[in-house]
DNA sequence: TAAATACTTAGACAAATGTCTAATTAATAA
DNA sequence: TTATTAATTAGACATTTGTCTAAGTATTTA
C-alpha cells in the first residue's frame, strides 16, 4: 500500500499510466513522450514496477511495459471505506442493448 | 489532483483519515493517536487540509477536524479510468427495506 | 568481430519531506 | 491579570526524492 501511494504520488509516473492505458509500449516509446533524460524514466518505471503497477517483458534488446491494474483494486477498496460502498456495482453486468441494430 | 496524491503519501496522515472516519476529533485527539509531537501532527493535518481531505473549524481553543471525502470522490474517478467504470453503480439508490419494522 | 541500439545501474546533487525544539497566538481558568 | 491549556508557526536538520551525467549490460546489425 505504502508503495502504491508512493508511485502514484508524482505527474510523470501518472501519466505514464495513462498511456500504458491505450496499449503496451516499450520503455524507448514511453521516453519519447517525455522530456527527460532516459535513466529518469527507467528509474520511474523501476517504481512503477516496485508497486506493481506495470509488469515488465523484455523482447530482445526492447523491454514492454505493460499496465496491471490488480493493484489499483486494493486501493479501490481501501477508498471505499471512505465514499461509502454504495458506489459499488455488486449486480450482474447488464445483457448488451440489442447488437443486431447498429454496429460501430 | 497532486496534492491528493501528496497528502495520501504518508501512513500516519492515512490513519488520521481512518481515525475520522469514526467521528470528528479535535487536534489533540488526534495527537494522542500518534508518538509523534503536536507540531509533527499539526503539519500533518494542514497537508490534510490542503488536499481538502479534512476540514478544521475552531471551537474556543480546540480546533475540531472533520473528515471531507469529496475531493475523493475525485480520486476514485480518476482510478474508474484503470479499473474500468463497471464497478461503478449508476442506478439509483435503491428503496429501504422497510422501515416500519424495526427502528434502531 | 566491431559498431550501434535499447535500456539499466551507479553515483552526484539540489529540492522536497518529515520530524524535532523553541517560540508564538489564542482561549480559558485561577 | 497571570497562569494554564490547545494549537500553530518558525526554523533547523537528516532523509527521501527526482533529475542528471557517465558507465555498464545485452542484443542486433554491418
């Protein structure tokens, strides 16, 4: 826990998420979207990772991370015992609204 | 959105907000909960307060803290971004079981 | 094999953070 | 009014954090 709020508690790494929201990227891929040096964003990665907030693959000489949100659960619960559970969906997902109308 | 994240990186200014979650407390309450000096505490609670976690209002020479969880709903919108806004519940509060049965 | 590419590790350093003691402000009690 | 109590403000100091440059490790390409 002390780990999560430690790597959520800084913009880079944020917003690091985010992008690792859209799809997996290559620590190279995620430098480039930011403006700084390379050490600086493996050293944030490195915390992203401490938090298990990003699991990490190298493919050959590239290393893709890739977005793990388990433990983003924990936090969700430990910031329901403050909002109230209430906000939680515990019912069945609701049937999908009828496919054979529209596509896109 | 940062000085959320800023506020919850500390386990005792966490615990603070678990401790009010039971009721308001006066600085001094609050200080007892802790080994740690009243200054320590009183700058704790100001990051608090920053955040707009807790609210402090003045009552003669106490000063009474109170829980605001508002600013975490915030946050819990933020992570419906990662986890994915099916956990969220978007129907109406459903109606009381009944309260011509039992009062407590 | 030698050079290039992708990334990490090591270590330095300024800035931010958490804690403390001492001093200050405000309110109550003697 | 003077003393006591509750709390904050000011300032010092060690630790942690974010960033950088330089160097190191794999992996791929020429």
């Amino acid at each position: 826990m002390n780990a999560l709020f430690k790597a959520l508690n800084d913009p880079t790494r944020r917003q690091m998420l985010e992008l690792l929201r859209k799809g997996d990227l290559t620590a190279g891929e995620i430098a480039d979207q930011f403006e700084m040096t390379k050490p600086s964003i493996s050293h944030h990665l490195d915390l992203l990772r401490q938090a298990g907030l990003v699991d990490s693959t190298k493919n050959g000489q590239f290393v893709t991370y890739t977005l793990n949100t388990t433990v983003l659960d924990e936090l969700l619960a430990w910031l329901m015992n403050f909002t109230g559970s209430s906000l939680l969906n515990t019912s069945p997902p609701a049937p999908e609204p009828d496919s054979s109308k529209k596509s896109s």
